[in-house]
C-alpha cells in the first residue's frame, strides 16, 4: 500500500513540477498537459519496442513533451490565441499524434518487454530489496536529481527572469528582454517534464494508453493546491518541495476514496468528483489565504 502511494506520487511529481512551471511562476493556464502526458508515455513505449536504449527513450520522451509545449507557445504567442485555448488546441491535436506515434493503436503493451523499472525490480531483487521499495528508492532519486536541478536553474539570471515575468511581465520588458521567448522556453520545460512523468507511469503501468491524460491536469493542479497549504514560502526551494509533497498526499487521499471510500457509499466512479471538489475548497480558500507563486525580488517593483 504505502509502497504504491509513494511511487505514484513520486512519478505524478515530476508532472506537478511542470504544471508548477506554467501555473504558478509563468502564471499560465496550459492545458497541454493531458496531451503531452501520453505523448512521453507513447514515445518513451515506441522507441523502447524499436530496440532504443533506455536512455534515448527517456531523452524523446522529454523532447516530445517539449516540442508540444512549443507548439502551444507558438499558438499564442505569434498568433495570439488566449493561453488556455492554445494548450486545449494542442492537446486536441495531440490525440491523433499520439495514435500515429503507437502506430494506430490505442496501446502498447510493455509487459513482455524489458523497461527501467524492470530492470530496477530485477537489481533489487539481487541486492534481497523488495521490488516495491526499489522502485520507491529509484522514483525518489529520480524526482530529487529533477527538483536540484529546478532549483538550481530557478536561481540563474534566467529563472529568476522567468518568475519576474509571470509576477510583472513590464519589468522584464522594461529590462530588454522579450518575454515571448521567456515564455516559450518555460513551457517547454514544463511539458518536457510531463513527458518524463508519462514515460515513467507507462514504465510504471506496464502499458502506454492513449487515454493516458485524462484529467492530468486536473491531478496536478488539485496536487499544487493541496501542498501549498502545507507550506508557506516563497522560496524556490520550498515551492517545489511542496509541489512533490502535495502529489504524494494526493495520491494518499484517492487511495482512500478508492479503498475505503465504500463505507459512505463511494465508488471508484466518484473520483473525479472528489478532485474537483478539493481544487474547489483549495481555490475558495486561497483567495483568502495567500500568494503561492514563485515571485523572486527582482520581479518586486522598487
């Protein structure tokens, strides 16, 4: 149980991150994510069954998340389009490139084929390390190596420029920077993550689905809401942190919707019910609460 809850959430984490990117420092409403997320599922699933290495795989799964990010900056900002119908544009689309990518299949099955994760499980079966936990050990390194490095970049010039552009997009005009390319290379980032993210939970699953995505998003933003009640800070550091703790406490609560939730007569169809009330409470009480999005002192006006 508890092994399922943090591997889940570990994965699902690396997801939050990216929706962390484009909602709270880009101040982005990117609904790409439902589509990008199959789309490293599907990549990551294709290149493993062409005979890639694994680690080619990984790197087309986070550059396939990438490029349909592009393709969702593009949209909006060379012709304009309002960011949540830009990223709605892209995840349409992206249905029928991921069925192209599976080559017309709804799925792959990766079952009977060696992956990451197996290969985990079989060196901590060696090393007498139940299966679950090394892939709980494996999940956890992962997510920490991607957050430092967030960490680290949000502390450049650069990151820094990009939480300055969704707190006060004039003052980074006023500083000769184009706020376009800010923009475009920040939810690229944001989708590559996601791609990664669904590499893995294909990895994890033993298949890749083109219905992977449905209510992704809707995860990630109920797992944001959710961490940000934990903690309150504006640090970098902090911001992710809670990101990755409000996936794993997501996770927790869905599995108790799923396994105990019959005692008030609750069933795995009111899942999405239940999200959509907790983004509901968590955005009605933050409107009373505070400020969650990542705003470096540069972005304060002097």
């Amino acid at each position: 149980m508890l092994e399922g809850i943090l591997i889940e959430g570990l994965i699902y984490g690396i997801m939050v991150l990216g929706v962390f990117i484009t909602f709270r420092v880009l101040n982005f409403a990117d609904m790409t994510v439902d589509g990008s997320f199959p789309l490293g599922a599907a990549v990551m699933a294709a290149a493993i069954l062409k005979g890639l290495p694994m680690g080619a795989a990984l790197l087309l799964a986070f550059l396939a998340g990438g490029l349909a990010g592009l393709v969702t900056a593009l949209i909006h900002t060379k012709l304009k389009i309002p960011d949540l119908l830009s990223g709605i544009l892209t995840m349409t689309m992206l249905f029928s490139i991921n069925l192209r990518v599976m080559s017309n299949r709804a799925n792959l099955s990766l079952l009977k084929t060696s992956t990451l994760f197996t290969r985990i499980a079989d060196l901590g079966q060696s090393l007498t390390i139940h299966t679950a936990w090394a892939l709980v050990v494996f999940c956890f390194l992962s997510v920490l190596g991607i957050k430092i490095i967030l960490d680290i970049f949000f502390r450049t010039d650069f990151g820094l420029s990009m939480g300055a552009l969704g707190a006060n997009p004039q003052l980074v005009i006023s500083q000769g920077m184009n706020p376009d390319v800010i923009k475009t290379i920040g939810i690229s980032l944001s989708n590559g993550l996601v791609g990664i993210a669904g590499a893995y939970a294909a990895m994890y699953q033993g298949f890749a689905d083109v219905n992977f995505g449905t209510g992704t998003i809707v995860s990630g933003l109920a797992s944001l809401m959710i961490g940000e009640f934990l903690i309150r800070s504006n640090k970098i550091s902090v911001l992710t942190l809670r990101a990755l703790l409000g996936s794993l406490l997501y996770r927790s609560l869905m599995y108790l919707a799923r396994n105990y939730g019959y005692y008030i007569h609750m069933t795995a169809n009111d899942l999405k019910l239940i999200t959509g009330i907790l983004i509901i409470l968590c955005v009605t009480v933050s409107r009373t609460g505070f400020r969650s999005g990542f705003r470096p002192k540069k972005a304060r006006k002097p």
